[in-house]
C-alpha cells in the first residue's frame, strides 16, 4: 500500500516484486475487457462444472481449503497452519486458491478448448 496525494494505490506483490528485479508491468498489451469477460466465464464455468456430481474428479473436499480450518486461512495467514495429508483430495489450498490439481484440471480444460480452436 502507498500514499500518493493522500490517496491509497494498492500494488500487489507480484507488481512490486517485479519492478525490483527490473520487470516493469506494462497493462497495454493486457486482454482486453471485452475478452477478458468471456475468459472469466468460462472459467467460473469450469469451476462450476468440477462441483457438479456427475464431474469425476476425484475430490473428497470442495467446500473447504486444505490449509488450516480451511475456510478463513489464505496466503501468509497459512504459515505454520497444519495442511491436509494429500492435498490432491481438495479442490482448494487455502479458503480461495485452488489446488495444484484443480489447476491441473483447468489448465488441461485450456488447452483442449485451444487446441480444438486451432485445429478445426
């Protein structure tokens, strides 16, 4: 967080991280709106679909996070939080980010839906 002209500007520590090791983040040549609606949609839709019954994915637990209580902890506040035994039977790590399977299956859903566009 930074004071600019008595306001509040709030930089994500990836920005920060990146202007110190001198990779400046240019948003110019970022998805346009337009384009990133649709993209969101989509994966909210997949999202949806891995919570329906009939998706086989092999979830034990979607409603909780792996990382502590797994409904409040994120990010740094997991530190020193006891994790479940196999974090493949979760849907997510913490109480918003996926799991490194759940991003496994969406990144496989991208690039099926890629592939069928650029082969067809």
């Amino acid at each position: 967080v930074m004071h600019q002209n008595f306001g509040v500007l709030l930089v994500s520590q990836f920005t920060l991280y990146g202007v110190l090791k001198g990779n400046k983040p240019d948003f110019h040549v970022a998805m346009p709106p337009e384009k990133a609606k649709v993209f969101y949609a989509s994966l909210v839709d997949k999202f949806r679909k891995s919570y329906s019954p009939d998706a086989v994915q092999g979830f034990a637990e979607i409603s909780k996070g792996c990382c502590g209580s797994g409904t409040i902890e994120f990010g740094q506040s997991c530190k020193g939080q006891k994790t479940c035994d196999d974090p493949t039977k979760f849907m997510y790590w913490d109480a918003i980010h996926p799991t490194q399977q759940m991003y496994k299956i969406l990144a496989d859903e991208g690039i099926k839906e890629v592939a069928e566009d650029v082969l067809v």
